[in-house]
C-alpha cells in the first residue's frame, strides 16, 4: 500500500493512546516514540513540508547513521561470510522511497559461534570495542550474544552498535522457549523478520514503527510464504503476539493483514501449550524461580519483596547451575590480555564466576549486580595469568 504521513500519525496515535491534533502535538508524540521519527519527518518532507532547522538536521543525523550502517555491513559481510542480518536494513528496503528508519544498531545471527568472534574481531580492529556479552545454554550448546559499541562522530549522539548473536531469540525467559536456529523455510526475509518482531513484544510493547514494519513485511511474502508464516506462528508459540499485531495494524488503518486462518483457536491452543511449559520450570524450584525474577529485572517489572527473593536466589544459584537451568549469564569485560581459547570456556571459583572467549574475559553475573570483591579477584587472576587449575565447569 502507498503509505502518507498521516498513516505514520494514525499508527502513532495507537501505539501511544495519545491524540495528535496538530503538527506540534505529532512532533511531541515522536518524542515518546522516537523509533518513528525519521520516518513521519521523511514523510513529511517528501509531501512537501517544509521541515524547521531542527528537525532537517535531525533528519540529516538519521540519514547519515543509515549510510553508515550500509557501508559497515558490506564490509562487514564482505569479511565473514557466516553472517544473517535481521531486521534493520533488509526491513528499511522496503521502505517507499524517500522514507528512511531509524537505526539503533546492526543485528546479525551468526552460522557458528567461531563466525561470531572473527567479526568482533574484525570489529576491534576498525576501532570497536566489545560493551557487554551474554551467555546462555540451549540447544546443547553455549549460546552468545556480543555487543559491540563505537562511539559517534557526535558525542551527544548514541553510539554506534552491533549486535552478534548464534541464535536468533532467548524467547521470554519462560514459557516461549528460545529459538536458536530457523528451519531454512523460514528464513526467507519476509518470515524470518516478522517472527523477530513478535519475539521482541517481550522486550516492549509494539511500537508503531513495528506496525508500519509488519505490513511491509506481509506485502514481500510471495508463492506459499504467507502460510509458512502461519505455520512459525503456531509452531513457536507466538499467536498471541501476532494477533495482537494484526489487531494494531487494522485499528490504525493500515491493513488489514491477511486472515491467520481459526486465528481464535490457535491462540487458546498456545495459551495453553504456553501455560504447560511455563509450569514445567517449577519442577526444578530454584531454577523456576530464578527465570521468573530474571525475566521480570529484565523488563523492569520486579517489586521490593521479589528483589529480596531474587538476591536470596542469586547467592544460592551457582552460574553454570543458573545457566543449565535457562538462565542467562551477563558478562563484564574485564581488562587485560585475550584468553588462549577459541570458544567460549566457563570457569568457576568459589563465588567467582567468568567466560574466557577469543577476545576478552568476562565477569560473569545472573543479576545486576557485580561485588568489588568479585572484580578485584578477577582483576589479580588476570593479572597473575593465573589459569593453570582452575577447573572448567560447564552447565
């Protein structure tokens, strides 16, 4: 469909509840949704608006993060060939011409956990450096996710960021389990992308970016991708989300998207599938609990009394153990020389834990919290080289 900028203000006015009477009120509501900004003013200017100083040099800055995430990713990619791009840029090629994105950062899911350090590698070496890594266990296997920062030419502009991963979601920290590769039916851009923005209604609600994004992605479905698409939804448990994204986008008037076929039933058949395997991590106490207070620090959501609950679980909650248990570990790079390793190797000490990885060691912590005892032991370690007999313990 041919989008307008009131299009963009009807899906602003949605995802935010607020009313848009005049240009100064959309402009005060780009300021809660900030994803859509450069959009609604691209649109604007290509409708012949005339933008103030302020908001061409804010598109300006948008425009120029988007050229260099262009060249950064061909070069990127041009150097590590293991590499899957999600979201971002394969989304913003579908934008109708004149309209651009907003830019956070790049995301790659990587073939290998060897691709994922040759391109934070190759990262470091262009000026790079490595902000935090987070480790996990599924699949059978350690699962990483790396991010990477460089400043921007702009001081007061957001740094510059890649993401990394070997997988392509951590699920919600509970019932929708993680995702750590797609069927290669699945894969296509279309698919592989809309099932990103449903994965990611657990980080934040839906945006009204992520609206304008869902319909652009449902008009490149080609041949029998639609009903693949359908097919994902239901297999991965996200039919919640998804109706919840078809509804959206019909009451800003942007769709309708196509009908998700007995839509009502699938969605109380996964609400079900969902509650069961929610349940199942109370089998394993410590570790249910755990996921429980991990997933609700995450979004923000944890009480005064499930915050005493969570240190209680975190003192008596080894990180391997944690970590078996579908708990995510957070990793602080620590100064000092590259561990002699090629791929992540877990350690524990006492109540020290850390991941050595091709580029850096990791402080390792399943909460936000890191003692200075627990740094400055980690700091001496490193500083006396002091590997020999500590003991690798995987989960």
């Amino acid at each position: 469909m041919g989008f307008t900028s009131e299009n963009l203000v009807a899906a602003l006015t949605v995802c935010t509840g607020e009313a848009a009477n005049d240009l100064a009120d959309a402009v005060a509501l780009l300021r809660q949704e900030s994803s859509l900004a450069p959009t609604l003013l691209s649109a604007w200017q290509a409708e012949g608006r005339e933008l103030s100083p302020a908001l061409r040099l804010e598109l300006d800055a948008e425009r120029a993060r988007v050229d260099y995430y262009r060249g950064l990713d061909a070069d990127l990619t041009s150097k590590i060939s293991g590499l899957t791009s999600v979201k971002g840029l394969e989304i913003l090629e579908l934008y109708p011409a004149g309209l651009t994105r907003h830019m956070n950062d790049l995301d790659y899911v990587t073939s290998t956990e060897s691709d994922l350090w040759q391109a934070c590698d190759q990262l470091i070496r262009d000026g790079w450096e490595l902000d935090t890594a987070t480790f996990s266990y599924f699949a059978g296997a350690i699962q990483v996710m790396a991010s990477m920062r460089r400043p921007a030419e702009d001081p007061y502009e957001i740094p510059y960021g890649v993401e990394l991963s070997t997988f392509y979601s951590f699920g919600n920290f509970g019932a929708i389990s993680p995702a750590a590769r797609l069927p290669e039916k699945w894969r296509c851009p279309a698919i592989k992308n809309i099932i990103m923005l449903l994965y990611e209604r657990y980080e934040q609600p839906f945006r009204a970016r992520d609206l304008f994004d869902a319909v652009l992605l449902h008009d490149a479905l080609r041949g029998d991708e639609l009903s693949a698409l359908h097919r994902a939804v239901v297999t991965l448990s996200l039919g919640v989300e998804y109706s919840e994204l078809v509804r959206l986008v019909d009451k800003a008037g942007l769709g309708p998207l196509p009908a998700w076929p007995a839509r009502q039933l699938a969605a109380s058949a996964i609400r079900a599938r969902r509650l069961a395997l929610g349940a199942s991590y109370f089998l394993r106490p410590l570790a249910g609990t755990g996921r429980q207070m991990q997933r609700r620090m995450i979004t923000g959501e944890i009480g005064s009394a499930e915050s005493r609950a969570w240190d209680v679980v975190q003192r008596y909650l080894s990180v391997p153990k944690a970590m078996s248990g579908g708990l995510l570990a957070f990793g602080l790079p620590m100064e000092g020389p590259r561990p002699n390793v090629t791929s992540t190797v877990l350690y524990r000490h006492a109540d020290l834990a850390w991941a050595d990885t091709p580029v850096a060691r990791c402080l390792l912590t399943i909460g936000d919290y890191v003692s200075q005892e627990q740094f400055d032991e980690l700091t001496r370690r490193i500083a006396r080289s002091a590997d020999a007999g500590s003991a690798a313990e995987s989960p």
